[in-house]
C-alpha cells in the first residue's frame, strides 16, 4: 500500500497536467534568486517563464512593458503554450487572482524591438500560438506594436496577425484558447492587424488543420490596421462542428482596413458556421477601399452551406466603407449557379448610429446573395438613427432562385438621411437583374420618422415579392414612401408580382403626392396596382382617381385626419389618449402575426380594440377621466430616443409620492434601482448605462407605470 501511494503521489507531482506551478515575473524586481518561483525571485524576462512553464501552470506578470526579444530578430514573438495561463495586470505583491487591477497596473507586450516608435523593423506576431486548447489563457495584458506589413517575406504567415497569430492543428480538433480583459492596440498587418486566427498555413493554402475558435472576452481592439483584410481582427475559420464561435464585450475602436473588407472584422473561410457577437460595440472602424466598415463577413463555398449570425446587444457607431458601413454580408463572391447558402442572421436589440456607406448601398447593413441561396433575417428592438448612404439605409440584394424571409420588428428608424442630398430610402429589398426569387417580408410595429424615404421592393423579371407593413408610423420621410418596380411583361399578378399589404398603419406625409407616396413602377404616372390597403390612416384626401386604386384602397382607410401625436415635433409619435387612430385597427392583423407587444413594449389590443401605428395607446379616450387601464399604465419618458444620460419622465401622480423606479436591460436585468419622490416632471441621471434598449419601471402605492427607453450614447 505505501508503495501504491507514493506512486501516486510521484505521477501527481512529476505529470504536467497535475503540476500547476505558478511562476512570477516582474522586470522590476531584483536581488532575488530570479527563480519565479515568489515576487521576490520573480524573472524579469516573460520568456524565462514561458521557457519554465508547463501545461497546467500559471503565469502572473507585473505591471512593465515587456517585449519579446532584446535583439532585431523579427520572427521572435511570445509563444504560448498550451495549458498554460498568463494573467497580467499585477502590482508585483498580491497573493490573490482577485487582488489584482489590469487597468491599473497596464502589463505591455510590444513589439516595439528594433528603432523606438519606427514600426517597420518590429516584431511580426507579438503572441503567438498553435494548437492551443481551452486551459490556455491570456488575461489582462496590452498587446501593441506588431508590424506584418512585409509584402515580400518569404513566410506567407508573416503578413497575419501582428497583435496575435493564432493557428490551428492536425492534433487538435478545434483550437480554443481564451483571450480575455486584452487590448490589441497600434498592430499592423497586411491581413488581421490586431489578431489572426487562421486553420491554414497559407503557404500552403490546401492543407487545412483544425479549427480556430479562440474564446474572445472583454477585450478591446484600438486602431489596428491591415492593408487588405480585418483591421482588428481577421478569422480564417469555421466554427467547430455543432458548435458556435462566441465573441462577448469586446470593443472595437478606430480599426481600418485600407484596401479590402472588415474595418473591425473580416470573417473568411465560414462555410458552415454559427457565430454570435454579443454586447459589443464598434465605433468609427472603416474600410477605405472596399465593404463591411465595422464586419464583413464572407460566405465562402462549398454548396449548401449553413451559416446562423446572431447580433446581440451591439452597437454600431460612426462607421464606414464603400457598402455596408457598419455590417457586409457576401453570399455572392465566390459562389457561381448551382451553388447555394442558408443563412439565419438575426440582429436583436443593436444601435446603429452615423454609420456610412460612401459608394451607395447599406449605410447601416448590406447582404448580398447570388444563387440559389435560403435566407432569414430577423431584426428586432434595433434603432437606425443618423445612417448616411447614397442610396439605403438597410439592404438586401438577391441574384436569382433565391429564397428569403424578412422579419422588421419594433424597430425605429429616424433621421437616416443626407440634409443636402436627394432622397434615401431607409429598407430595401432589390432582385435587380436577377430573376426566379421568391421574397416575403414582414414589417411590423415600426417607426419611420424624418428619413430620406420608406420602404422599397425592387424586381426584374419573374420574381415573387410579398411586403407586409403593419402596425407602423410613417411620418415627414421626404417623398417616396413605398416603392416598387416590377416587369409588366412578366408580372402577371398570379405567378411572378411585387405585392404591397399595408394594414393598422399612420401614413402621414405632407411632404409628398401619391405618385411618390405609392410609388409604383411609373416615374411620371400614378397607379396603384399590387398596394392593398386596410385600416390605415393617410394624410391625403384624394387617392382615389388612380388606376388601380379601387382594389388598393380597400376597408377604414381615414383620408385627411391629423393623427394625433404626443409630440411630433419631438419625434414622440405616441398616439394622444382621444387619437381619431385609437381603437381603429383589425385585431386580426397582430393576431395572426404574433404581435403582443408595441414598439414600447407595451400589450397590443387594450379596450378590445388594437390602434393604427407603431404604439398602443394604454388609455382610451372615456379612461382618461373615468377609469384606469388595466395592468400597467405608459410612463412618459423623454427624450426617447436619447442622445444623454438624462432621463426625464412625468406620471399622474399627487405630488410628493413615493416610488421606486427601475431599469432592466433589453436581457431582464436590473441595472438600475432608486427610492423617489415623485414630482410633476422628473429627472434622472443614468450615467453608467450604456447605449441600448430598456424597460423603466415606476412602482408606487398608487399603481404601476412603465415604458420602453432608448440610449443612443
């Protein structure tokens, strides 16, 4: 039996996976035995330890730039090992993972090796590692001062990746280290300036290894640049089979790509894939030469791959490149007839604010589809304020025998537009040339206010286009409102038609006609073949002249009356409580459409009946005096959208009420928790919330109030 133990205890302490020895660096300390083994000993060269470690250990690393070599060697970097964490951000005395404070105590890996602050001899990969599994960690360091720009190197690699490269192996399945609470920052590559991680050596660009999925946390990417691809962040990769690659509140700032696609990230080598990007933000990332200014993402063959992108809680800000300024989907490059994609996209919940698209399409999104592609999209809770783009907003571009389904959720667009330019439509749906698509879309409890213009449905020849608007508020959008274009040699209304359903909506515009308002394949003639509408209220008085307008115009159509907004001229398109468009609709609409809630996130259909556009007025006219609606009752918060920290609200409430009022994210979670004494205008400083979707929450003795606000900054 003593021989058994003491066998067991020699593979515990002499098997590197059970050893998790922790070594110290600090290139501060001295008079120690540089040992590694206390603050005390600790080494002074991150490369002692890196050389000592073994797959289990820890590495704790002392505030200090640290750079991997003293000589000129550029092909020298930091390779990591795997198994092995290193954790930077440390004073040099704590005795506690806990204790310590990256943004304190900032720990440099540079790059900086040759001539100071001269990028052209430094580092080509600062970090680097291979085959790397889910016990190895990097935490709480600055990566900075890579340079990859070599043109000429004979190592194909030496031109990804100069933050970080990270590449696949044959003896690993997927490749998973974690990379978090890091700053890649000043990298430059030809491809993936911050970071690279790529499953081929594209020396030799047929051997594919194992995939790389690096788990990437709290980290932000600070103006990185490439030549070509991905100026923070360039992933050469699929996901893991039956498994997603998971991006989570990372910040990319100020990256550019110069000549080719992804300012923030470039996505390649996708084929079947799952990603979601959650809770982050991209601000001011360009692509200067080409598209996908914050991410482009590149759908590459072979036939019939499947691709799920999930956006969540994102924000895309000041963003730029020839298309799609913030976001490029390219289902198109790369696939020839015959092949094909499905695609599930969905974006809940994200800001999209000044971004721009310089050439024409896609200030906000773009997807671009060739063949024989099956498409779904959802977006819902999102905000599109201030875009500017030649031509779209948000865009999607077919070829031919595609199939897609658009789903436009309580969402708002506002302000998207060019003040000195022509119009600009905020949501299109273009077939162009192509022919043989089949497109259905659903628009539903959505605002449209003070846009360069509405909705479009473009089509050629043989295409099958169904566009559904419900429960929406159409206000001041300049000129063209609907439009579509359709082939009247081809589009017999039984087998190839663009279709327009328009229901329990406010369409009021006086800034235009209907030829414009309706605009419907004839530049200079009015008609208003393929447009149904029910139950809608419209600014004009005269719609009924034009071919086609007796079937367009069908049931409740209210011609002429003011609609009756909270605040128009403060974008508050909240219906009045004695709004001629309260209890107007069919419930049939948002019953068979799944619609519970309003664009506030308030219950759809009180009083029996639900109301024409975006918000569901919770009073009725005879409740305002005599009884309360039922459940919650709306809190008035303004501004709404807000551009500060600043949240006002009013409620009918006896001055000097207690309450308390409460903030839950767009998840359910409260952020934030207050005891009030309620005035008759109230104010509130939300500072340490970010920009995004939330649910305020009034709670006092005298009943409960609730609304939804938006934070744009």
């Amino acid at each position: 039996m003593r021989s058994f133990i003491l066998l067991c205890l020699f593979i515990y302490f002499t098997n590197p996976g059970f050893a998790q020895a922790r070594h110290y660096v600090n290139q501060n300390a001295s008079g120690g035995a540089q040992t590694g083994a206390t603050w005390t000993d600790a080494f002074t060269d991150l490369q002692q330890a890196l050389s000592a470690a073994a797959a289990g250990d820890s590495i704790w690393v002392a505030a200090g730039a640290y750079k991997p070599t003293n000589t000129t060697n550029r092909t020298v970097s930091f390779v990591l090992k795997d198994g092995v964490a290193l954790f930077g951000g440390f004073a040099g005395n704590e005795t506690d993972l806990s204790f310590r404070n990256f943004n304190l105590n900032k720990t440099i890996l540079s790059g900086d090796i040759g001539v100071p602050g001269q990028p052209a001899d430094n580092a080509h990969h600062v970090v680097r590692g291979k085959g790397l599994g889910s016990a190895t960690v990097l935490d709480g360091f600055t990566i900075r001062d890579g340079y990859s720009y070599d043109q000429f190197t004979p190592v194909q690699l030496d031109r990804y990746g100069a933050g970080m490269l990270l590449e696949g192996s044959n003896n690993l399945t997927d490749s998973r280290p974690v990379i978090q609470n890091c700053v890649f920052e000043h990298n430059h590559a030809n491809n993936g300036g911050g970071l690279c991680a790529t499953w081929s050596d594209f020396g030799n660009p047929e051997q594919f290894v194992g995939t790389v999925n690096p788990v990437l946390r709290n980290c932000t990417f600070s103006r990185n640049t490439a030549s070509s691809q991905g100026g923070a962040f360039y992933k050469n990769s699929p996901s893991a089979p039956s498994d997603t690659f998971v991006l989570e509140d990372c910040k990319f700032l100020d990256n550019k790509a110069y000549i080719g696609k992804g300012g923030g990230i470039y996505f390649d080598a996708t084929a079947n894939s799952s990603t979601v990007i959650r809770r982050c933000v991209f601000e001011r990332d360009s692509s200067f030469g080409d598209a996908g200014g914050a991410v482009a993402y590149y759908a590459s063959p072979p036939d019939l791959s499947t691709y799920t992108l999930l956006f969540d809680s994102c924000a895309f800000r000041g963003n730029m490149a020839l298309e799609g300024g913030a976001f490029l989907f390219d289902g198109y490059t790369g696939f020839v007839q015959g092949e094909g994609l499905a695609l599930n996209c969905k974006m809940l919940n994200c800001l999209f604010e000044e971004n721009l698209a310089r050439f024409i399409d896609g200030s906000a999104y773009y997807f671009f589809l060739g063949f024989n592609a099956k498409i779904d999209i959802e977006v819902e809770d999102c905000v599109f304020v201030g875009n500017l783009a030649n031509d779209i907003t948000a865009h999607i571009s077919f070829f031919q025998n595609n199939e897609s389904h658009l789903k436009v959720n309580r969402c708002l667009f506002y302000g998207n537009k060019d003040p000195n330019g022509p119009n600009r439509l905020c949501l299109t749906f273009n077939h162009g040339g192509g022919a043989f698509n089949v497109t259905t879309t659903e628009i539903t409890n959505c605002v449209f206010f003070d846009n360069g213009g509405g909705v479009a449905a473009t089509s050629g020849a043989r295409n099958q286009s169904t566009t559904r608007i419900a429960n929406c508020t159409f206000f001041d959008n300049n000129e063209y409102i609907f439009v579509k274009t359709w082939d009247p040699i081809f589009n017999d209304s039984t087998q190839y038609f663009n279709d327009f359903f328009i229901d329990n909506c406010i369409i009021w515009e006086p800034g235009t006609d209907l030829r414009k308002m309706f605009y419907n394949n004839e530049p200079m003639v009015s008609n208003m073949y393929g447009y149904r509408l029910n139950n809608t209220l419209l600014n004009l008085t005269d719609s009924t002249s034009v071919p086609g307008a007796a079937q367009a115009f069908q049931s409740n159509i209210l011609r002429g009356i003011p609609p009756g907004f909270q605040d128009s001229l403060a974008g508050d398109l909240r219906l009045l409580p004695c709004s001629p468009a309260v209890n107007k609709g069919n419930n049939d609409i948002p019953l068979g459409m799944g619609l519970q809630d309003d664009l506030d996130g308030l219950p759809r259909i009180q009083y029996g009946k639900v109301d024409l556009g975006a918000y569901e007025q919770q009073d009725s006219c005879e409740s305002v005096s005599t009884t309360a609606a039922p459940g919650t009752l709306p809190l008035s918060l303004w501004p709404n959208p807000s551009l500060d920290e600043y949240l006002h609200f009013q409620v009918p409430l006896a001055e000097g009420s207690i309450g308390t009022l409460m903030v839950f994210d767009a998840h359910g979670r409260m952020v934030f928790q207050k005891e009030i004494i309620v005035f008759p205008t109230n104010t509130v400083h939300l500072d340490l919330l970010q920009a995004g979707f939330y649910i305020v929450h009034l709670r006092t003795s005298e009943g409960e109030f609730a609304g939804k606000w938006v934070r744009l900054r």
